[in-house]
C-alpha cells in the first residue's frame, strides 16, 4: 500500500474528450520520436497539443500523427509520409532536420477531422471516435473557412439517379 495523501477537492476532475470538431487550429509539436510499428516499419510519432492562447476553450487537448517513414512494404506509404513531413518543415519554417528534437516546440496551424467509431471489419476490433491530422500551414498561412451554413431548398429532383450509378471510392480507401 502506497500513502497518496490526495485531496480531490483541490484538483478538477478529468472529463472525457469528444473529438475536436472539423477544423484548423493552431498548435505546437510537444512530442517527436521514431518508433518500431509491428506493421509499419519505423514511423515518426508526433504529438501536437492546441495553443492554449489561441483556443482557450480546447487547453491542453492534443492530436497524434504517426508518419511510417520507413514502411517496409509500401513505397506509396513512404511517399505520403515525406510529403506530410515536407509540409511539417515548410509549415515550420525548417527546411533541413537531423533529429526529431528539431520539430519540438515548433507551432503551425494543424488541419483536424473528426473520425466516427468504427469496428474493423477484418479483425472485429473495436476503435473510439478521434481525430485525424490532415493538413500541416504555418501560423500566418491562410486557411479556408467552411461557407456559412444555407438551407437547401426542399424540391426533388427532376431526375433519380440511374440505379447503376456509384458514388466514387473515396481515395483514403483506395
């Protein structure tokens, strides 16, 4: 047994955390390491956590982003992780890094989507909703802002579509 000596009435409790919404948002690089993947090869492990002073309402919530560098199978896996990592120096203002140490403490604004709860259907398990990075701007770059929201109108179409038709295969699962 351990002596805690802890007083709860002097501590905010945790709360469980919903993925952030859609969006971009400023943040700082707090963890940058490589590290093994059973699957992947080596992969650069980064851990962006909001700008507390830019989105005060979202302190201390943090997103991942694992870029498999060194993929052992898949040149095109390689080849996205480069390019995301080529969008990281740029974004960063840091075109040339030898060691992982360098992206620490660096601050970007960081694209996030929201990823529901999914069961993988190949191997049952189980996956909360989260986040996903998926773009990398430096803080005075532009970013897009979604157009204000409009009602659509409440007409039909004048045709169906043909029964035949298939909506395209999204690229991410490609």
């Amino acid at each position: 047994m351990g002596n805690l000596n802890f007083d709860a009435s002097q501590v905010a409790p945790n709360t469980s955390f919903d993925p952030l919404p859609n969006g971009w948002y400023a943040m700082r690089i707090i963890e940058a390491g490589m590290a093994p993947s059973e699957k992947a090869g080596d992969m650069l492990k980064l851990r962006l956590e909001i700008d507390e002073s830019a989105h005060p309402e979202l302190a201390n919530r943090s997103v991942f982003s694992n870029l498999c560098l060194n993929h052992p199978t898949s040149q095109q896996a390689r080849e996205i992780a480069m390019r995301t990592l080529s969008s990281i120096c740029h974004s960063i203002g840091k075109l040339q890094i030898s060691d992982t140490e360098e992206l620490l403490g660096h601050s970007l604004r960081v694209k996030v989507a929201a990823v529901p709860a999914r069961t993988d259907a190949t191997t049952g398990k189980s996956y909360d909703a989260g986040n996903e990075v998926k773009g990398y701007k430096a803080l005075d770059e532009k970013v897009e802002t979604p157009p204000p929201a409009t009602t659509a109108p409440a007409t039909k179409p004048a045709t169906a579509p043909a029964a035949s038709a298939r909506p395209a295969t999204p690229s991410w699962k490609k």
